[in-house]
C-alpha cells in the first residue's frame, strides 16, 4: 500500500473518532438540557394567591407563594417573580418577605435568600430554601412557601399590574436524582394580574350661613360645617387554582421546542462522513 493510500486510511479513521465524539458531547449536552428544562407534566407546582384584584394608590397587598411537589420527594426549591415597571423607581413596591413559620421553624430547612431587586425594568422577587434531611420533603397539596408585600405608591405605567414567576429561574429538584421536577406555571394560578387606580382625595364642602343686624355696627356671624366623603375602595377578587393538563410535547419552561435525548443530526451526519472516507480510503487502496 502507497504512503497516499496509507495517510488517506489515517484520516478516515480520525475523521470517524471525531464525529463519534461530537455526537457523544451533543448527547450529553442534550440531556444537561433536560434535566435543567421542567417540561409540561413536571409533577411540581408553584402558584400565587389573590390571583386578581382592583386596588388604589396606597393600597398594600399581601401576596402569598405556594408549592405542591404531588408526592415527589424533594431537596429545595427556588421562585423567582418579576412585575414591570417604569421610570427611576418601581411605582409598586415589594417588600417584607416572610417565610412559612413552620418551614423556616423545622429544622429540616433553610432559607437563604429572601431578597427583593431591580434589574431590567423589572422588580426581581427571589425566595430559595433548602431541606437538608435525609429523605426530603414531599406534600400532596398547595403549600404556602412565603408571603410578601405589594404596595402601590402610584398608578404603574402598566396597568393592570402582572407578576409572574420566571420559569428560567424557577426550580424544585427532587431529592433522588437532582432533577428539576417544576412544572411551566399555570397561567391561571401562576400570575397576578392587579388593576390599580389613582382613588380620589377627600374633599371639604362648607356650608354658611350669615346674618346682620339694622344697627350701625352690623354683626356677621359665620358658621362652617365640612362634610368629609372619602372614596377609594379596596376589594380582592380571588380566583379558583387550575390544575393544569399535562401534555405529551417537551418543552422547555420558557415554551420552546425542547430537543430529545439521543442521536441527533450531527452525530449521524459525523459519523456518516466518517464511512465514507473509510470506504473511499479503501477502495483506494484495492
């Protein structure tokens, strides 16, 4: 055999370790992707409540973080909430952050981040705990995690108000494998929707009444009485939490079209060069 045919058989064969390897990384990183990606029919789920409601400037309403792992035995969860706003300062602000006593109480747990921020144009609300026991936690209903305060200092540019957890940002991993097992959040129970109105500032309406006497000297008499008619209104409408139906699709948290664990187009189109090459080199050789 030539010194040609000889460095063309070389190549062939490192050509085929190549596309062998590119599609076992591809591989991998398909499944990293995953075990990171909550489909739907993730069995966990996380929702908000009140769900809607109708509130004025000045208003404070508490927002409550619930979880349901549906049995699955599980090691943390991690929420994230994003709302818009516009402007130098978030015209709604979120603040004191409570975990469940009974969770933040059990020694099972901890709670490391309870912290509120800006980034983007939208208020960040992040919330993280940790159970750090041997065989993790699992309930079988809605749950509550931790509450929080909205107040609105004025009317938001976005009305009505939407907060929403992040699903990119958004995780509960089951105790067994690591893998994040959260569903893509239900739009029904999953989002607050707040609309919010300026209300309107108490008014004084004065009645008088005067009299005067013939004398030269007249004698004006005044008397005021305001009538205070304050307005505003504060009334949450709770809505019933949805169960969503799981479908068969794989998508990722986000909604896009999840790739599918195995060999993918680059492997077959790697390891396809690879025998062509080999059986070139070979035919060359005849």
């Amino acid at each position: 055999m030539s010194k040609g045919k000889i460095v063309a058989t070389i190549l062939s064969v490192l050509v085929l370790i190549g596309g062998i390897i590119a599609g076992v990384v591809l591989v991998k990183q398909r499944q990293d992707l995953i075990k990171k990606a909550a489909v739907p029919g993730g069995q966990a789920k996380v929702s908000l409540f009140p769900t809607s409601g109708t509130f004025n400037v000045g208003d404070t309403l508490p927002v409550s973080v619930y979880f349901n792992t549906s049995t699955v035995s599980i090691s943390g969860v991690i929420v994230r909430l994003r709302y818009p706003y516009s402007g130098a300062s978030p015209e709604v602000t979120a603040s004191n952050i409570v975990i469940n006593s009974i969770i933040e109480g059990s020694g099972d747990w901890n709670c490391p981040t309870k912290s509120v921020s800006a980034e983007g144009g939208n208020v960040i609300i992040d919330i993280a705990c940790a159970n750090i026991s041997a065989q993790g936690y699992s309930n079988n209903t809605d749950t509550l995690l931790a509450t929080f305060d909205l107040t609105v200092g004025k009317v938001p540019a976005s009305n009505p108000l939407e907060i929403q957890f992040d699903p990119s940002q958004s995780i509960i991993t089951q105790k067994s494998n690591g893998q994040d097992i959260l569903n893509i959040p239900d739009p029904e129970t999953g989002k607050g929707v707040y609309s919010i109105s300026g209300g309107t500032v108490p008014t004084a309406v004065p009645t008088t009444a005067a009299s005067a006497t013939s004398t030269p000297t007249p004698t004006v008499r005044l008397t005021t009485t305001p009538t205070i008619t304050p307005t505003g209104s504060l009334t949450a409408t709770p809505t019933l939490r949805a169960t969503s139906t799981p479908t068969t699709g794989q998508t990722t948290k986000g909604g896009e079209e999840l790739p599918s664990a195995g060999f993918g187009a680059p492997t077959i189109v790697g390891l396809g060069l690879g025998m062509l090459l080999i059986i070139s080199s070979l035919l060359l050789a005849l």
